[in-house]
C-alpha cells in the first residue's frame, strides 16, 4: 500500500469512525424518545393490570383490572408481546407473582 492509498484509507477510517458515534448518538436519542411516548401513552391512555391467578392448577389464567380473564397457554403476556389490553384497550402492565 502506498502513502497515498494509506491516506485515504485514515481518511475513510475517520469517517466512519464518525459515522458511528452518530449513529451511536441517534439510537440513544431515540430510545429516549421511545421510553417518553410510553410515558405519555400510560398518562393518556392509562394502564389495565394484570395478574396471574396463583392456584395450583391455574398457571396462564390471568384477571385483569377491567375485570375479565385471559388464559395464556404458553408464557407471559410479556413473553407473547402483548402491549394493551384487548377488553379496555389501555396499556397492559403485567403484575408479578
């Protein structure tokens, strides 16, 4: 490699070494922005609790705060990316045994 091609390959190293600090950059600031419209989603639309029964025999029926049942077969809500309520529609927030 000559002087030449080991400038330009500096120059392009640099380059890209600032392309992913902004990179870096815009990911933070948008994970930041993500976890505000979550915020601002539970203060507008409000959150539906739910909590698994804790029977013997009950695992995967859980009762939600507006009063209804949701038998999940396999895993959590968390676990089957459930995001809101399908009875109330307000955001689902899990309660742990």
């Amino acid at each position: 490699m000559n002087e030449h091609e080991k400038e330009d390959f500096r120059k392009l190293s640099k380059q890209l070494h600032k392309i992913a600090d902004e990179r870096d950059k815009l990911q933070a600031k948008n994970k930041a922005l993500e976890e505000k419209l979550e915020e601002e989603q539970k203060e507008m639309i409000g959150e539906c609790v739910w909590v698994e029964d804790a029977g013997v025999d009950t695992d995967g029926i859980y009762y939600t705060e507006c009063h209804n049942s949701f038998y999940i077969i396999d895993g959590t809500p968390q676990d089957n990316n459930f995001k809101y309520c399908p009875y109330c529609g307000k955001i689902l927030k899990e309660k742990q045994k």
